[in-house]
C-alpha cells in the first residue's frame, strides 16, 4: 500500500450545510458535538488509565473515587477548570461585546 502524495485536508473544502434557521445556532451545535466528541474521548482515556492502574498496581477504583486532591493539587485543578470555562465562553463574550459595541444589545 503506498501513501498518498498529498494528505487529506484537515477541514473539508465547500459549503457547509446549515441545518438551523440561525447559522448562529449551527454554529453553538458544531461547538457542542465538538465538545461532546473530546469529551467522550477524555473519558474513555480516564478509563483506560483506571484499568492499567488496576491490573498492574492493584489499585481499586473505589481508592480512585476516595481520592482527596491537597489543598495545592486542587488550586491547580480550579486553575485548568478556569482557563477551559474562559477558552469556552470567549466566542460568546466576543458575540456579547460586538453587539454592545455596535449598539444591538438588547438588555
């Protein structure tokens, strides 16, 4: 089998369907089973790493769930959960600030 002299572009080329009456709402869709997908794949990594944990070092995932984070791991934790709710919202605080700008917020 022989590779192929150019790889497959990373996003299709041509017009996307729009589905919603509002491309603003097929847009908030294509987010959500984007986050849907990474999140289904987060989860069965998180599972796999039990199953190892499990297998190779004996650790039950019952010690798993009684796991109590320090006070510095959980700082940490809040940090990431912070910098993924602003990575998030951003599109929605951009939308939010454009349309104050422009003077279309109703509100």
């Amino acid at each position: 089998m022989t590779d192929p002299i150019h790889p497959p572009p990373e996003f299709p080329k041509g017009h996307r369907p729009q589905v919603f009456a509002d491309p603003a709402i097929d847009q908030l869709y294509d987010g959500y089973v984007t986050l849907g997908t990474e999140l289904a794949v987060a989860f069965d990594r998180i599972d796999t790493l039990e199953r190892i944990l499990q297998e190779r070092l004996g650790l039950s995932r019952a010690e798993i769930d009684d796991y109590k984070p320090s006070e510095a791991i959980e700082a940490e934790r809040q940090t990431r959960r912070a910098e993924l709710a602003q990575r998030l919202l951003r599109p929605f605080r951009e939308f939010r600030d454009d349309r104050i700008a422009r003077g279309t917020h109703k509100g």
